[in-house]
C-alpha cells in the first residue's frame, strides 16, 4: 500500500507490480499509509484521518483532528492512533472513527517538523515524543505507564535545545531502543521504563536492529554500528557524510541506506564497508 502527497492512495500486488485500485481521498497527504484491521489509514496535511478498506479501496470513515498528522498511523487492536505535529496522541475507534482518547504533553517552542511513528506490543504503546521524551500507554485508554527521558534540551536558543524523537521505536525482548535529534541513543527497560544505556547521537531517521547489533544513520550523514547490550560503537562509515540518509534497513544480509540524490547505498553489517549502490529514483 502506497501513498502520495496529492491524494493518491493504492494497493500494488507486490508480486507483480500491479496496480489493485486507487483512490484519490482529495486531501494533501503527509502521514501513512498505516495498514491493519482491514484498514489502510492516511493522514493530511490538515489533520484528517482518512480510513480505506484494504481490498477495494472504499472509504470506511473520516476523522477530524487538531493538527497535521505526520507520522504513519498506528492500526491495532481495535484502535487507530494518530501522532500529531502539535504533540498529541490520538486514539480513534477502528470501526467508527470516533475518537477515544488523548494523550498529550507540553512541547518546546521550537521542534522538528515530524512526529514519531508509535508501536503497539500486546495491549501497550511506545512512542517518542517532542523533547526527547519516550512514553509507554494503554493503547485501549491512552493512560500512561511510564514517561522517561532520553534527552535534555541545552545550548543557548531554541534551535540548539531541539532533541525531539521523531522516529519509530525499536521494541523486542525487554528492552525498548530509540534514538533522538540532538541527543541520544538509549537502550530502556519496557516494564518500568528504566534507561539501561545511553550514549549520544543526532538522527530523527530511526534505527534498525538485525538482534545483536543497532544501525544508525545520524543527521551529518554517518551510519555506526553499535552493540545493542552495552552501546558500544562496532563500527562508523564516514564515506556517506553530508548525504542526507534515510534510516538504514536490513536486506539480504547487508544495511542499506537512500539519500537525497536517490540512491540506495549497501553496506556490509560486519564493517560498515560499501559493498554496492544503485540510482533508484531519478
């Protein structure tokens, strides 16, 4: 399931390539397409939530919220989550598009024009938030768990105390891992939120993680290896810097990596060595 910024929604048979249906919802999209429950859900500009049914493409429902949706919307459950540009989490009935509740906390002035994607385990929500907080709900009530700090805002204006979390959160076993802007990457306890690690680092793109070891592109354009128990780096390739990289992706036994000219570079995991590239998008 795809999705563009005019409107266009579609399902491509991933065997083939070929179009299944498409659907223009007539709205600027900027989060999604979300996929669960029988339900491909989009996000404007504008702060609609637009619910599709996954096999044809009719529209089951709209929401209304307060702000552009920015991240992929969470389905789950029974629940649709949204996370806002202004902050909030949203919960909205999956059946219905009623909403059902929100969670929200007081941001800085200033944060990155993006929202963490969040992640459902069992009945619990982890998301990251603006201010380099990192929160866990009841994705059923929206109540909150635990809210723990990864990172503290410092320097002497705004744009230097910007470490909001914009990316998706990496949850297995009994740890949570997540990475922030200007700040740090963490390893955090999931039952009582508990920071077993921490080491800095700048990315807003997100990690991957292959069950041993976290990969990172960071916002100069460096990707590291870091091992997952203790933080410590196992590599860094400095060949990408200044490339604008998006967050790195396992495939076939090597780390791949796009940047803003389209090109999708492979790295071997062992270390970090750049083993091929391809122009994907012209």
């Amino acid at each position: 399931y795809v999705a563009d910024a005019d409107g266009r929604v579609s399902a491509v048979d991933s065997n083939s390539g070929s179009t299944m249906w498409n659907v223009d919802v007539d709205l600027d999209l900027r989060g999604g397409p979300g996929v669960g429950g029988g339900l491909v859900v989009v996000g404007s500009t504008e702060g609609d939530l637009v619910a599709l049914t996954s096999g044809n493409g009719s529209e089951s429902w709209r929401a209304k919220l307060d702000s552009e949706i920015a991240a992929v919307p969470l389905v789950a459950n029974g629940m649709v989550v949204a996370h806002t540009t202004d902050g909030k989490l949203v919960g909205v009935n999956a059946a219905t598009g009623e909403k059902v509740w929100v969670f929200h906390r007081s941001g800085p002035a200033l944060r990155l024009r993006g929202a963490a994607q969040p992640v459902v385990e069992g009945d619990n929500l982890y998301s990251g938030l603006d201010a380099g907080k990192l929160v866990k709900l009841d994705i059923a009530t929206g109540r909150s768990q635990w809210e723990t700090p990864i990172s503290w805002p410092s320097g002497r204006n705004e744009l230097d105390r910007v470490v909001d979390i914009d990316s998706r959160p990496i949850v297995t076993g009994s740890k949570v891992y997540t990475v922030s802007y200007q700040g740090q990457m963490a390893a955090v306890e999931k039952k009582k939120g508990v920071v077993e690690w921490s080491v800095p680092f700048s990315s807003h793109q997100g990690l991957a993680y292959d069950g041993t070891v976290l990969y990172a592109a960071d916002a100069r354009g460096n990707v590291v290896a870091v091992d997952s128990v203790n933080g410590h780096e196992l590599w860094r390739q400095n060949a990408l810097h200044g490339r604008r990289l998006s967050a790195p992706a396992i495939a076939g036994g090597y780390l791949a990596v796009a940047d803003f000219e389209g090109y999708v570079h492979w790295l071997s995991t062992a270390d970090g060595s750049l083993v091929a590239r391809i122009r994907a998008v012209k």
